[in-house]
C-alpha cells in the first residue's frame, strides 16, 4: 500500500518535512500547493513533485491523494486542514494547531466528522525518553511540582539584513512570539508526562533585543513577545512553571523538564539525548543535613518520528498521537496564557 501525499505550503518547514517523507517506504509526494506558484514551482522542481497547485482546494479535488501535510502560516492552518477533512483526506498539522482556540474547536470537529487519521506535528511530544517519563511517573507517588523550559537564542544573533524568522516577532505579520512558536512544543511536552492543565497565570516580555534600535528591522517592528513565564496548576495537583524564550545566551535549542514526586522524580533533557532520563527513587546516604540521592539513567529506547507515525497510522488504521485533540488542548493553554498575561490575571481557570 502505498500512501500518496500532498504538501500544503512550501516554506523552510516544507522542505524539513520532504525530506523525511522521501525515507519513508511506501510514501509517495505527488503534489504540492503555495500561494506563491513560482515558490511552489521551484520546490516541486527541487524535490522530484510532479503537481503544483496555488489553491488548495483545486488540489484536494483534482489529485488522488490520500493525505496532506499542512505546512502553511498559522492563520492559515484552520481553513486548510477543514477542507482536507471534508475531502476524506487524512492530515498531518504543523504546529501551533491554530491562532485562536475556537478555529481549533473547528478543526477538532472536522477530524471527527472525517474518521480519518489526524496528528499535529508536536515533534518532541514522541520522544522515547518523555513517553518513558510518562509511564514513571505514575509509579512514583504524587507529583508535587513541575519545571520546565524551552531556551533558544537566536534573536540574539538577529542582523538588520536577515529577516528569517523574523516575522515570528512581529504582531503586523502574523507573528505571536515565543510563546506561540516554542511554547506550545514545551507545554506539549510537560502535559504530556505531567498530565492536564487546570490554571495558569502567565508574564509574557518583549525585551530589548541587542543591537536592534527599538527592536526595529527596517518598517518591520519586532513587538511579539520574547519570553514567556507560566505559572501552571496541574489536574493532579501539582504545581510548576513553565518558561520559555529566545533570548537565552549558549542554548541553541534546550528542552528540559523535571518532575518531583513523593517517591522519586524524573529529569528529561532532550538536549542531551531523546533516548534516556535520569530518574530518582531513594538515597544512598541519608546522613547529615543533605542527603545524597541516587540517580540512576535508563535507556528509553529508540526514535519514531511523527512523519513515520502518520504514514503507519494510515496504514495500520489506528490512530497515533499528538492527535488533533491533543493539539486543542495546548490551544487552550496557549490563550489562557494570552487571557491572563493581557489581563494581568492571578488565575485564568482551563
């Protein structure tokens, strides 16, 4: 069996994405759609496509595809998945799931209503070390505080002649900020081996970036938000923090997060490795004032990516996650965020 594929959007993520569908057998790419046909036409050239399309609609109802990958601008991710839903296709989301978390609901919907398979593209969600954590932690007692970050720092480096990525930065270009960019990679991440969010209260900055004059990039101003503080309470009970930003000087693209429970707790640090996690479940030396507690590392086994998932789920039938459902969720974490740092709120309720 094998699944033929369109791409919808044909931007730098685009191309990431072709390049792991080509490694994988029985995936076909037969199409390819951009608003901008002369970008489409030169990934299509670029990468052996044989259709190019410039309206996605054109596309689901011409070609014999069997699943599209959404690789578009975020405002545009709603009405694109909506219409794969609705022409029976199966579809793979680029994250964050929407811009706004009724378009979100929306999407949810139409993927029930279709049956078919649906995953957003939260990379780290499948990583073998926080799908080991998740299964941990249940044996470890009750989870009493969660810490968790997602540092970058390339708005550091940003020269007045690079505009890459900059319009991530920038409300006028549709641009949310870290917190939309990184910060639902990291909430995904700590949902996903923590569980639920019931509250949050949330700071979002706009700092000064180096060597920009007033954060400005010819007529472009970078006005989103660069750093994000989440103060999280959890279903089970636990409490955290969450963060996130560009600005963190040294760290490239640094995942971590720990959880402390009452018998035991568990560190993944997915710059180190996506394999293993060190865990805790007693000491060694319980003398004195500090006690020295026993880490041990554990194996976790090895890397599935999300490309491969979707193409098995559609050949097996059964669904993988990060599901669109999945996806909802962080939505609405990611507007109560917004809700709360806007209105300066204590608590904004999930």
């Amino acid at each position: 069996m094998v699944i033929k594929l369109g791409i919808i959007g044909t931007g730098g993520m685009a191309n990431c994405q072709v390049e792991r569908f080509k490694n994988i057998k029985d995936c076909t790419l037969i199409a390819c759609c951009d608003i901008d046909k002369k970008k489409a036409e030169v990934f299509a050239n670029k990468h052996g496509i044989k259709s190019v399309y410039e309206d996605y609609n054109e596309m689901l109802s011409k070609e014999k595809i069997d699943a599209v990958s959404v690789v578009t601008s975020d405002a545009f991710h709603a009405p694109v998945s909506i219409a794969a839903f609705k022409a029976g296709k199966h579809v793979l989301c680029e994250k964050p799931m929407s811009t706004n978390v009724k378009d979100a609901y929306k999407m949810l919907l139409a993927a029930n209503k279709a049956g078919t398979i649906n995953m957003i593209n939260f990379s780290y969600h499948c990583a073998p070390a926080a799908i080991k954590a998740a299964e941990l932690i249940k044996k470890l007692g009750e989870i009493r505080h969660v810490e968790a970050s997602y540092l970058q720092s390339w708005v550091i480096r940003i020269k007045p002649e690079n505009l890459s990525n900059c319009w991530r930065l920038s409300k006028k270009l549709g641009g949310s900020g870290v917190l939309y960019d990184i910060g639902c990679h990291i909430l995904d991440l700590t949902t996903s081996i923590v569980g639920d969010i019931t509250g949050i209260r949330c700071v979002l900055k706009t700092h000064k970036i180096p060597g920009l004059k007033n954060n400005r990039i010819g007529n472009i101003i970078l006005d989103a938000n660069n750093a994000a503080f989440i103060f999280a309470d959890f279903k089970n009970g636990a409490t955290g923090i969450i963060h996130t930003t560009y600005l963190a000087f040294g760290q490239t693209n640094s995942l971590k997060i720990r959880v402390y429970a009452t018998k035991g707790a568990i560190e993944v640090d997915l710059d180190k490795s996506w394999t293993e996690l060190k865990f805790s479940s007693g000491s060694v030396n319980n003398s004195g004032w500090f006690p020295q507690e026993e880490w041990k590392t554990l194996k976790c086994g090895n890397i599935i990516d999300n490309y491969t998932r979707f193409i098995r789920s559609i050949k097996t039938g059964k669904q993988d996650s990060p599901t669109f459902y999945d996806g909802y969720k962080i939505q609405k974490y990611l507007d109560a965020c917004f809700k709360s740092a806007e209105k300066n709120s204590n608590l904004i309720k999930i």
